[in-house]
C-alpha cells in the first residue's frame, strides 16, 4: 500500500512540474525563411524575460498551417512567409487578425562549386538553368510559399523575356530535386548535389550563398508592379482535401497572427510585441536581410489586440 502511495505521489508530482512548464512555454511554428532571424529574436527575447522559454518550429509556411488546422497541434504563435496563408488556412477558425510584418524577394542562389557560376547573370539565367550539365532545385508549392512563388517567377519570366514555353521548360526540369521547405535545398546545393534554387535572398545572404538578383518585374518585391505579378497564377491544395487555391503574383509580405486557442496567450503578446518592434524584433529582421513592413494595411485591424494595434493600420 505504501509503495502505490508513494508511486502517485511522485506521478502528481511530475504532472505538476509538466504542466509549470508548460505554463512557461511558448511554442511558436515559422516559415523555414525566418530560421534564422527568429533564432535570434528567441534569443534576444528570452533574455528580456527569462521566464519564458521559446520554443521554434520551422517548416513550409502551409505545412505549419495544417499544423494547426489539421493536426491540431498546439501552437501559440503562427509566423508565415506570405501572410495569405493565414488569411485562407488559418482566419477565422483558428485565428482572428494578422499583422503583415516584412517583405523579401526570390533570386536565383548558388555557391563558388556551382557549375556554370562563373557565367550566370541576370540577363542568362535561365538558359544556366536549363543547361542538360546543371541541376537546380525549388521547393514543394504545396508546402512551402517559397515554392509557389518559384513557379510565379518562372510564369513572369516568361512574359517578361517574351520566351513562350518557358515555364513549362524549367518546371519540368530537375523535379526530383522538390523538397518540402526551401531551406531544406541548402544542404544539396552545399554537397553539390544541385548547383542552383530558387530561393529567397535573405536566406542567401544569411547562409553566406551567392545570388543573382532578378529584374523586379519578377523576383516579386516591388509594389508598384502588384498589377503585372497579378497576371502570374498557380494552383495550389486548399483547405479541405480535393479542394484548391488560385494564388496571383503579388509582392512578397510576411504575417504573423497568435493562434486562438493559445495555450500561452500572454506571453505571445509580449513575443509579437518584441518582434514587431523597430528597435527589436525589427531590427533582426532587417539585419538578416529583409525590410520592414511596420506598420502595414491589414483587413483585419479590428480584431487585432489593442497593445498591438500600433503595429498595423486601417
């Protein structure tokens, strides 16, 4: 008899150390392209509240998304590489309001040992590309935005370079070398198994890759060219199994929203306010290669927290 008393007790107590824990954690799921500026932040942050520990989750921006829709895993805070993810995975089932927080670009990355290195630029990009002697890789467009926004830039080149059939060429090509998340192309670039991604540039400088830098009427980062990206379509699954999204060019805008069944809601206040701040979390941001969108126009102003008002307007 003593021992099951004893045995329980030492149970109740584990339980209660769990659930301390757990009241101390925040569990924060973000798109692969913000690894490493998030790191950072985690850092810098825990340090400002030491209480607090943050754990990081990375994956494809609609793969963390499902998550949470599907997996129904436990999350506090959602940190996407384009802020339409939330808005048709995520809003308003399972969040109420996204902040658009930074942008970035597509470019093509590539290292010292990639073949034809020392002939690419930004005018013969994709005749390297196609070359039978080199290998490229992108990631899943189902998974991952940095993979529906390579197919955009192939459908834009297209146009751009008045090269019908284009698209379909580069698309076709190298197929094998599709991951789930664009960071996940990095090691194969780096163990020469391919000699090119499509890529976002700030996970180019921040891994220390060469890059060619498109013409803006593709590498999807100016505003004023939101009309002609828009002629650039993909079809990609949507929420429910067998359904789909048409998603349109459009300049590249990051989002981050907390979930609505957050476990830790006062401590994902506190971290998106750290984030989304100039002299913070913005601040990061911008070090590791991408610009502020601080405050942007979001449609669902009203629904954002008063505290974090100040980061989004009407």
């Amino acid at each position: 008899m003593r021992k099951i008393i004893v045995a329980i007790v030492i149970s109740l107590i584990l339980n209660i150390g769990t659930s301390c824990d757990r009241k101390n954690e925040l569990i924060i799921f973000n798109a692969g392209s913000l690894s490493v500026p998030f790191k950072e932040i985690k850092m810098e942050f825990e340090k400002e509240n030491p209480h607090i520990n943050v754990v990081l989750e990375s994956a494809g921006s609609r793969k963390c998304a499902r998550k949470i829709s599907e997996l129904k895993r436990e999350c506090d805070i959602m940190a996407s590489a384009d802020y339409k993810v939330i808005d048709n995975l995520l809003i308003p089932e399972y969040a109420n309001w996204n902040i658009k927080f930074a942008g970035n670009q597509m470019a093509i990355v590539y290292h010292t040992k990639s073949r034809k290195s020392n002939i690419i630029n930004d005018t013969n990009w994709y005749k390297v590309l196609l070359d039978k002697d080199v290998a490229f890789g992108r990631s899943d467009p189902n998974s991952d935005p940095c993979g529906y926004r390579a197919v955009l830039v192939t459908e834009l080149a297209e146009t751009y370079y008045k090269l019908p059939g284009l698209k379909e060429n580069l698309l076709n090509k190298d197929v094998v070398y599709i991951r789930p998340k664009e960071v996940d192309l990095i090691g194969l670039l780096e163990s020469d198994v391919i000699d090119y991604i499509f890529l976002y540039r700030s996970v180019a400088e921040q891994h220390g890759l060469k890059y060619i830098i498109l013409p803006d009427s593709i590498n999807l980062s100016n505003p004023n060219l939101s009309s002609f990206y828009s002629t650039a379509i993909v079809e990609i699954s949507g929420k429910k199994p067998g359904e789909t999204i048409t998603k349109k060019g459009e300049p590249m805008v990051y989002g981050v929203t907390i979930i609505n069944n957050a476990p830790n809601k006062k401590a994902a206040m506190k971290f998106v306010e750290f984030l989304l701040s100039s002299e913070k979390g913005m601040s990061i941001i911008k070090k590791n290669g991408q610009q502020s969108l601080v405050p942007s126009i979001t449609s669902t102003y009203n629904n954002i927290p008063k505290d974090l008002k100040q980061y989004a307007s009407e």
